[in-house]
C-alpha cells in the first residue's frame, strides 16, 4: 500500500516539476512588460530603463517600458501586485514603496512582503545631509553643536511628508534630539532651489539631485548617510565617520515579480541581474547616474527588507508623518 502510494505521489508530481524547470529554461519566450510606478524622469525611471535595455540584449526579447505613476508609487505597485504571475510582469520599486508607505498610510492596497517575490536590490541612491554656505559649519559636530545652539531657527527642505528626505532628517532629530522645522516641497527642483537661494538652511538631499552643486560650492556637504562613502562625492565622510553611527538613509531600488510567479523564473532572474550588475559597463550606466549598484542573493534582498520596514516604521511613528 506504501509502495503504490509513492508511486502516485512521484507520478503527479514529476510533470510539475519537469514544468517548472521547462519553463525556466525556456523564460523568457515572448516580451516583459517592466513596470515603473513613477512618471519619467526622475532616478527611478532612467535606472529602469538602463536594466530594460540591457536585459532586453540578454535574453534577445523586448522588454517593454510601462511607466504607471499614481498615489506615491502606489499605483503602479497595485497593479503588479495584482498581475499574471508568470515571469512576465516586473516591476522596479523604490525603498518608499515597499518600505514606508506602509507605515504613511492608513491602508495600503498590496502589501510590499506578502504580494510579491523578491528577485534583487538593484541600486542605492544615498541621502547627503548639506548646509547652505551662510551656515558656519563644515563637519557633523560644528553642525550638531550648531543645530544645538539654534533650536527651531533651522528649516530643512523635502520633496514632501514621507520622503526619504523628510524621514532622514526626522532620523537625524530623533538620534540628536535637535530640534528644526521641516519645509515640505512638491517638487526636488523647488526645494533644492530655495537652498540655493538660502530660504532654507539645509537638506538631506538625495546624492544625485545635489552633487552637481556641491562641486560648484553652491551648498556645503556635512555627511553621507551611507555606511560607505559615495563614488559621486568621495571626499565627503560618511555620518558614521563622522561621529553618527546609524545615522543612515537613502533612496533604494529593487525588482519584483508578483507573488507566486514561478521560483526558478525568479532565481533565473536573480542570477541574471547580478550578472548584470558585476559587468564593469553596466555597472558604470548605474554609478555615472549616482547610483551605487547593490545585487545579491534573493535571501538578502527579504532580509533588508524586513530591517528597513522596522526601521522606518519607528522613524515615522516618532515623527507622526502620514500622507493620508
């Protein structure tokens, strides 16, 4: 009776796994739609369209562009959540879509762990804490001692509630116990250019909308929230370096399928972007543009996750930042 019963269950379950890794081996057969829950421009859409050509090249098929802005990412991430999981459909999702938002809002209609599979980290984009020059200071202590010495006189700028802007400098205050005023923008354009102009007084700005004006001393750079130091800007330390262990954050991207999209599509997958992500080329695309590649295993990629979730969540219940 065990016999027959082994015999059953082999049976049933090697056509299923002579399916699965058919249709790795023939994935892809037809054309990727590559979701971007963000108009274009910006650093989320030319970094996707980067890995879209190149993966493309890769595997001899189209990878078609479907840019699906809306509700702070939301949007587009909703409607890879809910798509064919097949390999077919991939999204590349910012560190605001999968790790905040569900802490800004009250109800979220995917949720960033359980509706997807998670292939890889992509990039990094480091946020940069910088002064406007009328602020006599050049490092993380003279600011600190500064900030200090000037409770609720210092304004700092974001592109809005919950940006990654706005949440590292809640981080900062948190870590610091300074006290200063967030200014929230619509638009990074705006906001950098009232630095510039010195009607605020800082930003934790993202590397790769201030670098340019950090070469060109229009702003001061005081720190890196990184725990290594840019390629952009290397002779600016990082915040742990320079006396603020923790004091971490920044803009990071990685590429999802929809949950249950076959596992050996989305190892595939992993090991393909990493490939990617090691050849000196592409690598290049990525750093000229300010972003740090990332890559690794799909096991990392939940782990960082599942940190950043928690880390943010208590960043923002500190903060009493919401957006809805």
């Amino acid at each position: 009776m065990l016999m027959r019963i082994l015999f059953y269950a082999l049976a049933f379950a090697a056509p299923a796994s002579t399916a699965l890794t058919h249709a790795a081996e023939t994935y892809p057969a037809r054309p990727i739609r590559l979701v971007i829950p963000s108009p274009p421009g910006g650093t989320i859409d030319p970094i996707s369209r980067i890995l879209g050509e190149a993966l493309g090249k890769m595997y001899s098929q189209n990878v078609v562009i479907d840019n699906r802005p809306g509700a702070n990412f939301n949007v587009g991430m909703d409607l890879v959540a809910k798509s064919q999981a097949d390999g077919y459909t991939l999204v590349v999702a910012s560190s605001g879509a999968l790790a905040t938002n569900i802490h800004l809002y009250k109800k979220l209609p995917f949720h960033p762990v359980n509706d997807f599979e998670h292939i890889v980290l992509y990039g990094n984009v480091p946020n940069i804490l910088v002064v406007h020059p009328s602020i006599p200071v050049k490092t993380l202590a003279e600011f600190n001692a500064y900030a200090k010495a000037n409770p609720n006189k210092l304004n700092f700028g974001s592109t809005g509630n919950g940006s990654s802007m706005h949440l590292a400098g809640e981080l900062y205050k948190s870590m610091s116990g300074m006290q200063m005023t967030h200014v929230p923008y619509v638009s990074p354009a705006v906001a950098t250019q009232d630095l510039l102009a010195g009607r605020t007084q800082l930003m934790f700005q993202l590397m790769t909308g201030i670098a340019q004006f950090v070469k060109a001393d229009r702003v001061r750079a005081i720190a890196v929230l990184s725990p290594k130091r840019s390629t952009a800007l290397p002779d600016v330390p990082t915040s742990a370096e320079a006396g603020m262990k923790g004091l971490e954050s920044s803009a990071w991207f990685g590429v999802l399928a929809p949950k249950g999209t076959p596992k050996a599509i989305v190892a595939k997958l992993n090991r393909d972007i990493n490939t990617l992500i090691a050849d000196p080329a592409f690598n290049k695309r990525l750093i000229d543009f300010g972003v740090e590649p990332m890559g690794g295993s799909i096991q990392d990629f939940e782990r960082f996750l599942d940190a950043e979730i928690k880390k943010w969540g208590d960043v923002v219940r500190v903060s009493g930042a919401k957006v809805d």
